[in-house]
C-alpha cells in the first residue's frame, strides 16, 4: 500500500518528513508526501500562547488525519499536545536527536545583551542565568528566525539544535548544557502519528525506536501531571531514566526543581504531582501573568 504523510510546510517539517519516508522506502513501502497549512504558520506576529500554544501546529494535521485525507502525520514531538482526539494513534518515535537548545549569535558572547525566543521556558531560564539580557519576542520558522538574526534585530536566537542538524545548517554560538537550560519535554524528537487503523499502525511502527520512546513518555508523564502546558515555563528531560524537570517564573527569578531516577511512566506521574505540589503558584501566576485561566 502506498501511505500519505502529511506535514506542515516549513523547511524543518518537510525535512523530518522526507527523513521519514525515506526510512519507510528503505522497509519497502511507498509514501507520498502532502503539505498542509496551519494556523501557527500564518499567525506568525503573535506570541503562541495568544493562538492557542504548541497545539496550534498540530491540530490541522489531526484533523486531516480524521477527515481521510492523509493516513499520517510527521511532528516535532514537542509540539503534540497531551490532549489527544480519539481515534488516533502514535504510532513511532523516531530516535533522538540532540534535546539541547542552541544559542547562535554573530557578535562575541560577552556582547550579547538582546535575546531572540517565543519560548517563555527559554526566557526564564534566560534570565534566571542572567537578569541583565533583555528577552524580546521571536516567532517564525528557522529561516525567519536567522535572518532576523543576520539584520542585527536581536544579539543572539534560541534554536533547538536538532533542528539545525536536521537542516545541515551550521552557526556560530554553541549548544546550552541540558542541567541548566532544561529542554521542552520531548524536545529533539519526530513522531509519527496515524489514524488507529493496523493497516496503517502496523508498517509505520517498524520505524519506533523503544529507549526514545520510554524517555520521552516519562517527560510527557511529567508534563501531564505538572500541567500548564506550553504556557507555563517547564523544562522536562530524561535520558536512560535519569529525569530532570523543573517549573520557573516567568521571569526566571525563582523555581522549583526534582533530579530523580524513573523506570516507568508510573514513576514519572508521582514526580509530576510532587513537582506541580512545589509549583503551584508559579504556575498560577504565571497563567495570570499571560492573561490564561487556572
């Protein structure tokens, strides 16, 4: 049977969907590529919590899914919500990149005094670093973000690093150190979702990469549980079940943190509820600070 893989249209999506597709050909099937626009695509000129968060990128493709217009779709990991619509499933996850952020900056480090991100995990652990910089509001895709870069608009962007690998762009600056930048949950990871159908769940989970998959539950157990979602600055990393998770403020003046070892999604939920216990009023206040309802 020949599959359609549906994917947004940036270069980094159409990347991680060709990379799919042609792990599909290496097992003998065929799969063909269709594009879809969603509304964190065209929306680019306001922050994401304004439209409704990471889900934005996901919910169109969702919804072909379900409509039968594609079979699959590939994602950025870290953009699937944990609500999910029924009657789909999550089918493979591919094995993991580099979970780091990447600082890419053109003037010396020490210059650096604006930095460029949507992402108010990355701005409060920015500041938390450093409350001297100034965090200003950056959305767009890679190619949007570096040239706003290159025009002297900010000192320096925050990139996930995989996402530059995957794209085989090199730039100055280096990769953030994950104890103390920690990663959006999931962060460096392609999924592939399906419409739960064997025919379909069946050849696509011959692409599932078992040790990604058991790290990156125990983060989206955490996630889960903390809640807050995109919203809320979180960062949630786990690698060989060693689990870091951690809640800030906004503006990276205060946090709470657990470092523990998990085997199981089980295990990840009772950090989660222990984590939201400490946290709860960052949380709140951040949602307040955004204008979101507890």
């Amino acid at each position: 049977m020949s599959l359609r893989i549906g994917t947004r249209g940036s270069a980094l999506a159409l990347v991680q969907t060709e990379n799919v597709v042609g792990m599909l050909a290496d097992r003998g099937i065929e799969a063909e590529i269709i594009t879809i626009t969603t509304a964190g695509d065209t929306a680019t000129h306001v922050p994401l919590h304004a439209i409704g968060g990471q889900g934005v990128f996901v919910r169109a493709l969702d919804d072909a899914i379900l409509r039968g217009e594609i079979d699959a779709a590939v994602h950025s990991m870290k953009d699937i919500p944990a609500a999910r619509p029924a009657g789909l499933a999550c089918c493979a996850v591919l094995e993991r990149d580099s979970p780091a952020d990447f600082l890419a900056h053109e003037c010396p480090l020490d210059a650096v005094r604006v930095i460029g991100s949507s992402s108010t995990r990355r701005r409060a652990q920015v500041l938390r670093d450093d409350p001297t910089l100034e965090v200003k509001q950056l959305r767009g895709n890679v190619d949007t973000r570096i040239r706003k870069l290159h025009e002297g608009q900010y000192d320096a962007i925050m990139l996930a690093e995989a996402g530059l690998e995957r794209l085989g762009l090199r730039l100055p600056g280096e990769a953030l150190p994950t104890d103390r930048f920690v990663p959006s949950p999931n962060q460096g990871t392609v999924a592939v979702v399906c419409r739960d159908d064997p025919e379909i769940t069946g050849p696509l989970a011959a692409l599932d990469h078992a040790p990604t998959r058991l790290d990156v539950a125990i983060e989206r157990a955490v996630m889960e549980e903390v809640g807050g979602g995109c919203f809320t600055p979180q960062g949630i990393y786990c690698r060989n079940g060693n689990l870091i998770a951690e809640v800030l403020a906004l503006d990276g003046s205060r946090w709470e943190r657990i470092e523990r070892h998990v085997a199981t999604p089980e295990e990840a939920r009772e950090c989660g509820r222990a984590l939201r216990e400490k946290a709860g009023d960052l949380i709140r206040e951040a949602r307040a600070a955004l204008g979101l309802k507890s």
